[in-house]
C-alpha cells in the first residue's frame, strides 16, 4: 500500500481518488476551506481527511495535483513549503512551459512527475489515460499505483513537460473546435437555418485531428480560405457575435499564402511554416 495526498478532490481528482482507494492505497485530503461538494466527493471516494497539509504530507509518498491549471504553482508551492521529498504529480492542464517552472524552480518533492488525464473522470465503466513524463523511478511508482484500474498510465518520455506538451496540442483542437461549433450555431440560429447546419454538418468528414496528412490540402487553399474567414468574421459581427476565433483563424491562415496551389508538399514544411521566425 501507497499512501498519496490527492490536492484536491474535484470531479476528476475524487475519481482518481477512487481508483487509487480501489487498488488498495490510502488516499489522503485536506479539507480546510473546501466546499460541501468537495467534501462530499472525498467521502465517495473514500480519502481520508487529514487536519492539515502538513500532516498529510509527512504521512504520503506521493502527492497528486489536480486542481484548476490557475492554482497549479500556488499548490506546488504550498506543498514545497513543507519540504516535501516524495513523488510530485503534477495532474495539471498546463503548459510544459509552467511544468517545467514547478519542477525546475519550485520544487516541491525529490521528484516531480508530469501528468495530464485523458478522458472523462474514470470508474462507473469509465476508462481514461493517464500520460506522465518523469524520471523512470519516480514513474515507475506512479504507474504501480494504477495497475488494473480504470486509469490506464501511457509513459511519453522522462522528459517533465511531454505530457503537458500532449495536452496542450491535444487540447488546442478540442476546446477550440468546441467553441467554434457554439458560434457557427449561433450564426445559423441568428439566421434561422440551424436545423439545415446541423444537416450539413451530419455528412463531414469528422476525423480531422487524427488526418494530418490532409494539411497540405489546406495549406493550398489558405489563400483563399484566409478572405473567406474575414467575410464570416463579417456575418458574425452583424448578428453581434464574437468575431476573435474567425478573424484569428484568417490570421493563421496568412502563414500558407506562399503555399498557394502545391497540394503535394510535406506536411512537415507546411507544419514548419506555422513557427514564428523566432523560433
């Protein structure tokens, strides 16, 4: 059995929690200042409440951080300032960039691992993954305390920030493709043709994030799909609908302007052409 301090048991955080429980380790969690959800969360997931961090810590060998990506430095820090000097999880949506700070300048145990969860909250016949990046000891021990589990661990790397770095990619195409269907519904129902949107949208090729060896094709066109995006930028503005998402995506498009027309390039040149000069 592993004891590990799970900081804080939101709707993800209390189903890992119950998984960790289920595999037969001790899930600790403080409770000061934490909502009634929260604290019923935590008794479904059967954790144990601890009366401070300090006490919870010097009882764990592992922390696990899974908070909103706002609080993830404030609870990285918190747990540095009891020198903690387990295995650091860092369960976060985060950029490598802020990962990388916590294990590199914060430092809140021996060894930071970084983690990121794919899916929905796992159990109730739930599945999701569970990549982490880290030292291979330190990784080690966090896979062991998923096995046979609903969490399934996907090691990228030792390298802290590849899961993050995953996420952030990942997460780039997802919440943006989510919100862009709110305002293209928007527009349609502004107009009274949502019904024949949702129709149309019905036949689309949907696998778009998993196909990128369609790019070029996209690349090709950017010349003309750039004006095609300030023209829905246009409609978007008389039905006073946010515009940011449509004129940022004409904007995006400018860097495959000289890729008008070669349908049959690389999609590594054409991924390349999206870096800044500076990079």
């Amino acid at each position: 059995m592993t004891v590990v301090t799970v900081l804080h048991p939101g709707a993800m955080g209390a189903a890992v929690s119950a998984e960790l429980v289920g595999g037969g380790h001790e899930v600790l969690w403080v409770p000061k200042e934490r909502s009634a959800e929260t604290r019923r969360r935590a008794r479904d997931a059967r954790a144990t409440a601890c009366d401070s961090l300090a006490e919870a810590l010097s009882r764990s060998a592992v922390v696990l951080s899974v908070c909103p990506p706002q609080a993830a430095e404030d609870v990285a820090a918190a747990v540095a300032a009891h020198a903690f000097d387990g295995v650091y999880v860092d369960g976060n949506a985060i950029s490598p960039q802020r990962v990388q700070r916590i294990a590199e300048g914060i430092r809140p145990g021996a060894a930071v691992v970084d983690g990121v969860v794919f899916g929905q909250p796992p159990g109730e016949g739930r599945t999701a993954r569970f990549y982490v990046a880290g030292s291979g000891s330190a990784v080690d021990l966090v896979a062991s305390l998923f096995t046979d589990t609903a969490l399934h661990v996907c090691r990228v790397g030792d390298m802290v920030g590849s899961a993050s770095a995953l996420k952030m990619a990942f997460a780039s195409y997802q919440k943006a493709a989510r919100t862009l269907a709110g305002v293209a519904h928007a527009l349609a129902d502004a107009h009274g043709v949502g019904e024949q949107l949702t129709a149309e949208a019905e036949v689309m090729v949907s696998a778009i994030l998993s196909d990128p060896e369609y790019l070029p094709s996209v690349a090709a066109r950017a010349w003309r799909w750039g004006p095609e995006m300030e023209e829905v930028a246009d409609a978007l503005r008389a039905a006073d609908l946010p515009t940011d998402l449509a004129e940022a995506t004409a904007s995006v498009l400018t860097h495959w302007e000289k890729d008008r027309g070669q349908y049959d390039l690389p999609v590594a040149h054409v991924l390349s052409q999206l870096r800044s000069e500076r990079i």
